[in-house]
C-alpha cells in the first residue's frame, strides 16, 4: 500500500468499515510511514476533540426570536423593495375575496339557470267524450267491406257506453 491509496482509504479505516486485510495493510502501512502514521494521529485527535466539545443547545426563546427575527427582515426587504408588506397582503386578500365571489357568483348563475319556471300545474276533471255509439255516425262510417274491427270495438266498450246511457236516461 502507497501513501496516495492510504488517504484515499482512511475514511473508511477510521469509520471501521474497510476490510480486514486493508485494516491490516493500513496499519502495516502506518508502521513504516511516518507521515501517514501522523495523518491517523491528527485525525483521530480532531475527532476526539469534536466529539468532546459540549452540545449547544438552543435556549427556551431561541425558535420565538428567530421566527421575530425573519418577520423583521422580510418586513426590511418589503421595505427595501418599496412595497409595504400590508399592502400586498392586502392586495393578495382582495384577489383571494374576488375569486371567492366570482366562484359563488358562478354557482349562483348556474343554479339560477337550472331552474326552469313552468306554468303552474292545473287539474281539471275531463270532459267526458261523447260517445259514437249513441248517434247514427258509427253506422255511417263502418264500411261494409270490414265488419270486423268495428264490432270489437263496439264489443268491448259496449258495457260502458250502455251504463251511461242508462244513467243519462234516468235523469
Ligand atoms: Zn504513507
């Protein structure tokens, strides 16, 4: 193993993730190479000394002020630009309030147009058709060649046209 192959696989030495034989190689390596053998050394301090250093914690207040912080410096950047950030809310809500209103008109206008006004529905009681069976009409216009289709029909609204012929009778 040369000094160039050393560095390349010393990150993963120092994690204890290279293989066992170029765990070995490399410290065979670091045996006869006084300068790799110092790079391990001074590696192996810092991280020591990173790993040491006390953690930093963020004080109780610390995402309060910070969020404080970022509204101030969009409103200087707002500032900045020209443009008041009151302003542009309130131009972003005018533009959300008209699409609402233009959504609901929209709904409304096509509710509106779905209604379909219908003149009003009245009943009446039918006026009762005057029967061709109570006047000579009926022997006028059967002809004499089909004498079939006439006779069901009389047949079959026989019982009905002699009910109410008795019923005006008994008037
Ligand atoms: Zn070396």
């Amino acid at each position: 193993m040369d000094c160039r192959e050393f560095r390349e696989k010393h990150g993963l030495y120092i994690d204890e993730l290279c293989s066992d034989l170029d765990a070995f190689e490399m410290r065979s390596h670091m045996r006869f190479c006084p300068e790799c053998d110092r790079h391990d050394t001074v590696v192996r301090r810092g991280m020591l000394l990173v790993r040491n250093l006390p953690s930093i914690r963020p004080s109780p207040q610390f995402q309060a002020r910070l969020y404080d912080r970022i509204r101030a410096e969009s409103l200087n950047r707002a500032i900045a630009s020209g443009t008041s950030p009151r302003l542009t809310q309130w131009v972003s809500l005018a533009a959300a309030v008209a699409v609402l209103a233009f959504g609901v008109a929209r709904i409304f206008a096509t509710r509106q147009a779905d209604i379909y006004r219908m003149a009003p529905v009245v009943a009446s009681k039918p006026l009762r058709a005057s029967s061709p069976f109570g006047t000579s009409a009926l022997v006028a216009t059967v002809p004499t060649g089909m004498s079939i289709w006439p006779a069901i029909v009389m047949a079959s609204q026989a019982p009905s046209h002699l009910a109410a012929t008795e019923l005006a009778s008994e008037r």
